[in-house]
C-alpha cells in the first residue's frame, strides 16, 4: 500500500481530523465533487436528473458505527422513508447500506430484523437493497446477514471486496443462493496477511472474480455489478461478457457521483446498464477520506480549492 493511501485511510478514523475539516468551506466545496449535498432531497434531485439520462442511482445515507438500537431504527425508518420517495417518484433507484449503520455492533439479531423490512420495503417498491461490505472484521457477519434476507426477499445484493485474500472463497459460498454481488476494489485500511498490499494483485484477483460472476451469470445463477471506475478494467469485463454470451442486461457498472460523469454517459449509450452511487447526509469525512485514499492524486483537487 502507498504511503499517501495509508496515511489517508488512517486520516479517516480520526474523530479530531473530522472536526477540524468538517466545518472548513474548502473542505465543503472539494467534497462537493462526490455529492450532490448533505439532504436526502439533493440526492433524490440527482436521481431525477440521471433518469433523464438512462442512468439508474444507488442512494446511500453516510453514516457508521452505530451503538446503541434507538439510533439504528431512526436510520432503518428513513430507509424506509427513501423507499416510499423513491417509489413516489418512480426513480430507477436502489439503496445500499452499511450494518454498522444499522447498529450491527449493537444487536446483530436487531440489524437482521431491520434488514430484513427493508429488503420487503424494496420488494414493495419494485427496487433493490444492496447491504455495503465495511472492515474485514465485519465480513463473516455481513454474510451470515445477507443470506438471511437473500433467503426471504429476492431483491437484495452484497457487496464484496476484491481486495481481502479471502474474496475468491467467499463468492463460491454464496454462488448457492443465486446471489446478487457488487464487486469493487475495497478502501479499507487492511493488513497485508488480510488484504493483497498490491495494485497489480488486487486487479488481477478483481480481473478472476469478474470472470467467475459473468460464468454464473451466463448460467444465471448470479446477478454481477461491478463497481469500478477503472476504464480498461471495463472494456475487459464487457469483452469477456461477449465471450460468454453474458446479455448486456444480466450486469450492471457502478461508478460513484462526479467521477466519469462523461465515461457513465457513454456506457450506457453502449447499452451497458449503469447506476451511479449518491451517497449524502453529514458524516461524510471518512467516507470522503476514503474516497481520496482510492486515487490520492485527488488530493491536488482539494489543494486547488484551498488555493
């Protein structure tokens, strides 16, 4: 890992770091980059706009660690409030979760329940749930989560991080239920026996999970999302995609809010199905630390607003 990713991961855990920047208008602005504002109505506005464009959305409230269960059911009732908006709008949007948000930590059994309305409130209104995949530590719990809802409600996804050495023997686990799996990189700061310390490892591991979800989607034994950014890690999937006869619409590409705008266009005017990641809300500083960590040459955009 580079000295400028980790320093930045580890930037992200720091509750002084946070209150120091949090207020400051610069940081406010460069953050502006990756979202549409901190309200649940900007990113719903976002939403609209996309769907003029044939882009679907995948909404995110920013927010971790919860501990205690009064917070985590305030955050699962405006999931639910986000699924009657969505509804209401008839938005081609999903929503994704993080368990700790959700006050995992709190009460699993208590997370489960939550999950478990929300994935029938998708079902209801005919959109996704997505559970987000967080630390290492939290993998085997988020699984154990998601084949308990995947085993009630049919729409509901997981994310996996192509990152953790672990990945490969997880997704043959899940290949059992038909699952639903967004597969990204991972921006957790992970040590090198959990997490391959290399970009090139990383890609490549990425590159073989890809070719695994496309085989089981050509069988449609799994539905692919691939959350990715990299351009020619792109035109590989969709070419190893024409090799199995994989139908443009049996996957999906997601790419955050403000990174390729121009590139998520363009994709999908190829047919190719795409859903661009609103995240909001006000605890946006690790999320946003994190997003610096995935490319640390953004660090030059936040300097120029500074300047």
């Amino acid at each position: 890992m580079g000295f400028a990713r980790s320093l930045l991961l580890k930037a992200s855990r720091s509750q002084w770091l946070a209150r120091q920047l949090r207020e400051r208008r610069f940081f406010q602005r460069a953050v502006k980059r990756f979202m549409p504002g901190e309200a649940l109505d900007d990113a719903l506005e976002a939403a609209g706009q996309f769907a003029k464009a044939s882009l679907g959305t995948v909404l995110t409230e920013l927010g971790e660690q919860v501990t205690n269960r009064a917070e985590a059911a305030a955050v699962r009732d405006h999931y639910l409030g986000v699924f009657e908006k969505i509804q209401r709008r008839k938005l081609p949007a999903h929503v994704s979760v993080k368990l700790t948000h959700l006050g995992l930590e709190a009460s699993k059994e208590g997370c489960v329940q939550d999950v478990l309305k929300l994935a029938a409130r998708a079902e209801q209104a005919r959109s996704f749930l997505w559970i987000d995949m967080e630390e290492s530590r939290y993998v085997d719990a988020t699984l154990e989560v998601y084949r308990r809802a995947k085993a009630e409600w049919p729409s509901v996804g997981v994310c996996l991080q192509a990152y953790l050495r672990r990945t490969a023997k997880d997704l043959e686990g899940l290949l059992a239920v038909a699952p639903a799996i967004r597969l990204v990189k991972g921006a957790y700061n992970e040590p090198p026996d959990v997490a391959f310390p290399k970009k090139s490892d990383v890609d490549e591991n990425y590159r073989q999970l890809a070719d695994r979800l496309l085989a089981e989607a050509a069988r449609q034994r799994a539905k692919p999302v691939f959350g990715t950014h990299d351009l020619a890690l792109i035109e590989w999937i969709r070419k190893a995609a024409v090799a199995k006869r994989v139908d443009p619409s049996a996957y999906e590409f997601h790419m955050l809010y403000g990174i390729r705008a121009q590139e998520q266009r363009k994709l999908a005017s190829m047919s190719a199905k795409v859903r661009v990641l609103i995240s909001y809300g006000s605890a946006w500083f690790a999320w946003y630390m994190r997003r610096l960590a995935e490319r640390p040459a953004n660090v030059w955009f936040v300097l120029r607003n500074v300047v």
